[in-house]
C-alpha cells in the first residue's frame, strides 16, 4: 500500500496555516501564523486585516511547511483547502492559493469543509471508530455531528444564535478582558464560584439545538442591575456562574446524543474544547457511562491545517475531487 503524502491549508479566519500530513493520521508539519494581535485591539476579527495577512503570510507559509516535511510538491498525493464556511475573502486567499499550486503541478486538489477539518483533528490522535458523536464548539460554531461512516456528517444540532466561543468572547468583553476572552474566563471560573443565577436555553423537548444569546444578555443585564445597586460582583463568581450554564447544557444535551444516538464514541472539537470546565464535565460524564472520549490537544483544537489535511485524506481515498471551480463558499453545508 502507497503512502499518501498531503498538503494541508487553512485561511478561514485569522490564522494562516499549511501542514503536510502522511497516510491521513500522521503530522509531518504543521505550520500556524496566528493574527491575534493584530485583531486583539478591535476586539475581534477584522475580516480586511485578516486577509491582507493572509495574502502577506501564505507563500511563506506554504514553503515552511514543505521544508518541516523535507518534502517537494512532487512529493503530493493531493492539496486540500478550506473552501468554507468563514469569512469570504481569508477563504478566497488560501483557496486561490492551492488552485495555482494544483493545476500549475498537475496535483489533485480537495476541497474541505472547515468543521470537518476540527473532527478529524481528532483522528491525528486516536483512529475514529463508527458511529460516533462529535460536539464543535468554536468561536463561530456550537454542532453536535453525528457520523456513521467516514466522510459522513450529520448535524443533529446547532446554535440558533450565538456560537459558546461568541458568547465566552462577549461576556469576557463585558467585563473587561481582553480578546479572545475564552481563556480568561476559564481561568477565572476556577477560581470563583457559581453565585448567580443564570438561564439555561433547553429549547423544546428532545431537541439538540442551542442558544447562548439569551445566557450572555442574562450576564450583561445581572451586571447592569448590580451596577445601579452599588453591588460589587466578583469577576470570578461571574466567570464561574456563566461557565457552570454554558458546560451544563453542553454536556447535558451530549450526553442525551450519545445515548440516544447509541453510540459509544464521542469526540470534542475547535477552540473551546480547550475549555478546561468542559473538559472535566464531559471526562466525569463519560467515565460514568463508559463512553471513549477523545480531546485533542490544544494545538490541534484552535485553527490548522494538519486537521484539513486530514479531512481531505478521507475525502481524497474516497475519490472526491475538486475542479477549476472550487471557490470560497462562506455559508458552506457540511
Ligand atoms: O476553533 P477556534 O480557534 O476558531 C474558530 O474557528 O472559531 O475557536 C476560538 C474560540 C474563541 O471564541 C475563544 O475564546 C475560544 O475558542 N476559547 C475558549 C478557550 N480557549 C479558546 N473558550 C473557553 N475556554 C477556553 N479555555
Ligand atoms: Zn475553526
């Protein structure tokens, strides 16, 4: 059996990143040029500033990547690429870029949906078994994935407002941390404690969907109301409280996919499975009911492409190809 040799790249937000990945499971690099500085004064992504990085930083990217891998474009079995979802004109960079390379080098290309990339991050570390259970949880998502099959993806729930990485990111702002606020206020959680009484968006009965507009206006107002009261909250014990709302229906409504989807398998993605809070709930949850659980490690969790690469491996053995047409597609279906 002939090793497959790919070349991974991502620019669908704000970091820049190209990878080589063997045999769909093995890293051989993985290079990340992250713009979080250049956005952290804004408060958020500028979707203008994260393309003109991305024009800036691509080709360099690229061949950082190949010389981590000792390898030449020879080398490759296939580029796959981002082509969505995420900000149109980041995906237009990294998309344009790995046409050129394709048809220029005669490589078969593949296009990767960018949430598929986060699942398979965790086939980097531990085999995927079917059927399992996925739950995204990242600054522009909240999905829980149901899969039967490699390269088969069903979403069985979703956000219908604010992705929990949003939601973390606003709150965080609210009280004056600064961006990305994630992290802040998982560090903060662990030193506080759960004071205040916040709301939990269980939706209708037996449905898998989330809401985190209502949680975060929940804070925003509880803080507004203690400020015209002369009463002092602790940034910890808001940290904590929100937190406690967010992993609780989390995990709750994962927990009740896993079960009622039979499945015994379940894996976390994107950049808030780096939630340490999250992490413990759904390592004691699945413990108690003998579910495997995988996390990838932090760097495999945020933006990359080694994850692309992957994606696109299982995408490329099963034949699927992508032509001169491929384009940045924002609003890209899984
Ligand atoms: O997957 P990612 O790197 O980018 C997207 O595709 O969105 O996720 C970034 C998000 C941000 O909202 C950030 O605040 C959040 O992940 N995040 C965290 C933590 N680390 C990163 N949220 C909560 N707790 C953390 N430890
Ligand atoms: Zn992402």
């Amino acid at each position: 059996n002939k090793q497959s040799l790919i070349l991974g790249i991502e620019t669908s937000c704000d970091e820049t990143a190209a990878a080589v990945v063997r045999d769909g499971r093995q890293i051989v690099s993985n290079v990340v040029s992250s713009q979080i500085e250049s956005h952290k004064r804004f408060g958020g992504v500028v979707p203008e500033i994260a393309s003109r990085h991305h024009v800036e930083q691509m080709t360099y990217i690229i061949e950082a990547a190949l010389q981590e891998a000792d390898a030449e474009f020879s080398d490759l079995d296939a580029i796959a690429v981002t082509e969505g979802p995420g900000l149109v004109g980041a995906l237009l960079i990294g998309v344009n870029a790995a046409k050129a390379l394709a048809f220029t080098r005669n490589i078969p290309l593949v296009g990767v949906h960018h949430i598929a990339g986060h699942i398979y991050a965790n086939h980097l570390i531990e085999e995927l078994t079917f059927p399992l259970v996925t739950l995204v949880v990242s600054g522009g998502h909240t999905e829980l994935v149901y899969m039967q099959e490699h390269g088969s993806y069903e979403i069985i729930g979703e956000t219908r407002d604010d992705a929990v990485g949003e939601a973390y990111d606003k709150v965080a702002r609210t009280i004056g941390l600064p961006y990305p606020g994630g992290p802040h206020i998982d560090r903060l959680a662990a030193e506080g404690e759960e004071t205040i009484d916040l709301p939990r968006a269980w939706l209708e009965d037996g449905s898998y969907d989330f809401s985190f507009s209502g949680l975060k206006s929940a804070v925003i107002n509880t803080l507004h109301n203690a400020k015209q009261k002369g009463i002092e909250l602790r940034q910890e014990d808001i940290a904590a409280s929100f937190q406690a709302a967010a992993v609780d229906v989390l995990v709750t409504k994962t927990m009740r996919a896993v079960e009622e989807k039979g499945v015994d398998r379940l894996l976390v993605a994107g950049g808030v499975a780096a939630n340490k809070g999250l992490r413990k709930a759904l390592t004691d949850a699945c413990l108690d009911k003998g579910i495997t659980l995988t996390i990838p490690p932090l760097s495999l969790c945020t933006d990359n492409a080694a994850m692309i690469a992957a994606a696109g491996a299982i995408a490329f053995e099963q034949g699927r190809r992508s032509d001169d047409r491929l384009n940045g597609e924002p609003g890209l279906d899984l």
